[in-house]
C-alpha cells in the first residue's frame, strides 16, 4: 500500500516521513521552530551558567507561569512547573496525610502510573482504595458521573479523576465531578494529563484543588514541560517531591508555595522556558488560535472513527460529546480465545510500524476484557492516514 498523503502543516514537525504517526497521545511531538527555541535556552544557560541560574531563572520561569496562568484563567501564583503528570500526581498524593480508614476514590480507567501512586499510599497509611467501573461502550458523561458520585462515602478524602482517560480515551465530565465533589468535602486530584491544548480549562473556575497537566502532549511544548496547580488554601500541605533550598529560604515578599518549587536543585528548565513561545507559535498556526486548534483536532479525530468504524464494521463506543482528540475503539473478535495477555506487546503493534509504517498503540485491557486501539489527531495529521489504517487493519484482521 502506498503511504497516505500528508497534512500540510506537517512540515512544520520533524515526524519522520515513512511514519504515519497516529499516537500524539503518548508523548506528543514538537515542532522544529520549539526545538530551536529550546535550543536557544540550552545555549544561553550554557554561555554563563551561573548568571543563567542566579540572575535569570526566577524571571523566565515567572514569564512561563504568567503565559500558563493566562491559557488556564488562575493566578500564576498557584502553579508551579513541574516535568510531567506522573510528578504532579505524586507531588500531590505524596505530601498529603491520610487517616487509616480514609477512602480514596479512583476510577478503573485511570492512567497506570497514577494509579500505583494511589495504591502506593493508601497502603503506607492505611489507607483504602475505592475503584469505581465506568463502563466501555458508555451511553454518556452522565453514566461516568453517576458511577463515580456512587463510590463516594463519609471516608471518601481525595477522589483522582482524569479530564481525559487514557486507555479509553474518553472525555470525563470534570467541571461537573470537580463541583459535586468539593462541594461534599472530597479533594479532586484532577489528572489532566490530556488537558491544556486538548480541552479548555479555566482552573479559577474549576475550584479544584489539585490540578496537574502536561505542556509536552496537546500544547506540543518540549518533553518535560508540565504545571501543578493547587489551590490557596491548600498550598500549606504541598511540597515538591525533592526538598531544597526554598524550605528555609527567607520568604520576602514570596510565597513558601512559590520559594520552594521555584528551585528543586539544578535542572534543565529550557522545556519549561520555552512555554511563552510555543503558546503563542501553535496559535500563529491555525487562524483562530487554540480554539480552532482544538476544533479541527476534535474533528479529525471524529472523522478519523468514522472511517474506522464503517470499514471494521464497529459501533462507536461512546457519544462525540466524550471525544476530544484522541478516540479509543475495540477491535472486531476482540476478548475472543483469551486474548493477549495484560502488559505483553500486541503483535499487531509491530505488524502495523514494521508493514505499514503506522504508530498507532494497540493493547489488551481487561476493563472490560478486549484488544483496543487509540487514534490520535493533530494538526499535522491527515484525513488519509485514518483510511490506510482502516485498510492496514481489515487486511491483518481479515475482514
Ligand atoms: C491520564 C494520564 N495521566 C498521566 C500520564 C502521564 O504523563 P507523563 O508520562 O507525561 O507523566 C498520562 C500519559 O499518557 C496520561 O494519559
């Protein structure tokens, strides 16, 4: 089969040519121009590192937050740059106190690694672990709503609960989860992973106290690029994960919140100075900005099912109100003779990188019990890649 066309905007990334590259939702990708852009804070770092970290620093990163908190509607006091989710999460769950006997609340779809730190402090502290099923297929946000309002108890402390889930790439109903959850006294750790880039969030608004999302996946920022929020008044409970200088560091006119995630040791903050650019670049792309970007991401990643669903000859999963830019479907005869074991590769995987040249993740999941796979759409994407992989996947599944 020859390899489909191309999106023009696609030579604004260096996404290799032979790749149909359908799984932006893993790791993201970044354009050239924010790679050059990185680039350029690695060389200034590099020119004086010292005059970099000392007399610098604390101003590029303020410059960073202060572009983050405008994208997100809060105060760029409450956030502090962190490198990915999976740091947020536990920067959240690790500080925090927790009674024997607390509940926390997490659903079944929740992002693995997230859901290890959870069961890896519930059972430092005793801690119990509540996990609600949301059901795939599902008819709508309310279901997910409902299951979730349903696991929450007078133990319940701390609820995860993700903007956009992972393995099934669903978009939660998390205004409505943040607002019935706080109101009940139950602390919303809001994994929003998939968020800033993907889907609008106004974090004032919101009220939730923990947010965490990552720059390097919808906004295309450089790996690495990721924010924590937390709330005001609950700042006082939250520490970095590494311990620094900013505990004891006299406070001026700064917060211990600001002093002590400002500074967690030497690192390469080049990915997180490069926030400013790559906010107002990805804008400059589309006409009409973030808003469109995620339209058209929205779009494709609807016509990209369709095309999926009428050549494999499946249902869709869920309604389009749950779909963003990433859309999760189960595959024909999937759950059949056992299927792949949970962690072990998908032969089908390699067969679609090593036959066809497409990046697309494939898996078995258990919750429930099947073989998925998960479309991704982004700007340099092309309607065309989602028919070679539709006719990629009726070849190597018969159909
Ligand atoms: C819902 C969710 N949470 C957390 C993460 C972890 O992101 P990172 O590896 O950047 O920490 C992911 C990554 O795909 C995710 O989908």
């Amino acid at each position: 089969m020859d390899l489909p066309s191309r999106s023009p905007l696609a030579k604004f990334w260096s996404l290799d040519s032979q790749c149909v590259f359908l799984n932006h939702g893993s790791f993201g990708a970044t354009p050239l121009a924010i790679r050059k852009e990185q680039r350029k804070w690695q060389d200034l770092l590099e020119e004086e590192p010292v005059r970099f970290y000392e007399d610098l620093a604390m101003e590029f990163m303020e410059n960073s937050r202060n572009a983050l908190a405008k994208m997100l509607e809060c105060d760029a006091e409450d956030l502090a740059l962190i490198e990915n989710a999976t740091t947020g999460v536990n920067t959240i769950l690790r500080s925090l106190v927790f009674n024997e006997g607390d509940e926390i609340l997490v659903p079944d779809h929740a992002y693995q690694a997230c859901r290890n730190t959870v069961d890896f402090v519930a059972e430092r502290w005793g801690a119990k672990v509540i996990t609600v099923n949301i059901p795939f297929p599902i008819e709508g946000p309310q279901v997910a709503l409902e299951a979730i309002m349903a696991g929450v108890s007078d133990r319940t402390v701390l609820a995860l609960i993700d903007t956009v889930t992972s393995p099934t790439g669903l978009l939660m109903p998390f205004e409505e989860l943040v607002r019935q959850l706080e109101s009940k006294g139950v602390a919303v750790m809001l994994d929003a992973a998939h968020g800033i880039g993907m889907v609008p969030l106004s974090l004032d608004q919101l009220g939730a106290s923990y947010t965490t999302s990552n720059c390097h996946k919808w906004m295309c920022a450089p790996k690495g690029s990721a924010f924590l929020h937390v709330r005001k008044d609950l700042q006082h409970l939250i520490h970095p994960l590494t311990v620094s200088h900013g505990m004891s560091f006299p406070l001026g006119d700064t917060t211990r919140f600001r002093h002590e995630f400002d500074w967690t040791g030497t690192r390469d903050i080049s990915a997180a100075c490069s926030i400013p650019a790559t906010i107002e670049y990805m804008a400059n792309m589309v006409d009409g900005g973030w808003p469109a970007i995620m339209k058209h991401n929205h779009n494709l990643a609807m016509e990209g099912r369709r095309i999926l669903c009428q050549r494999l000859g499946i249902e869709v999963p869920c309604p389009e109100e749950m779909i963003t830019c990433i859309a999760t479907l189960s595959l024909p005869h999937s759950g059949e003779e056992g299927g792949i074991p949970l962690h072990e590769p998908d032969p089908l995987h390699k067969v679609l990188q090593d036959k066809y040249g497409i990046q697309v993740p494939v898996w078995s999941w258990e919750s429930p019990k099947g073989r998925y796979i998960r479309i991704s759409a982004q700007l340099y994407n092309h309607i065309d890649e989602y028919h070679y992989l539709a006719d990629a996947l009726a070849a190597e599944l018969n159909l």
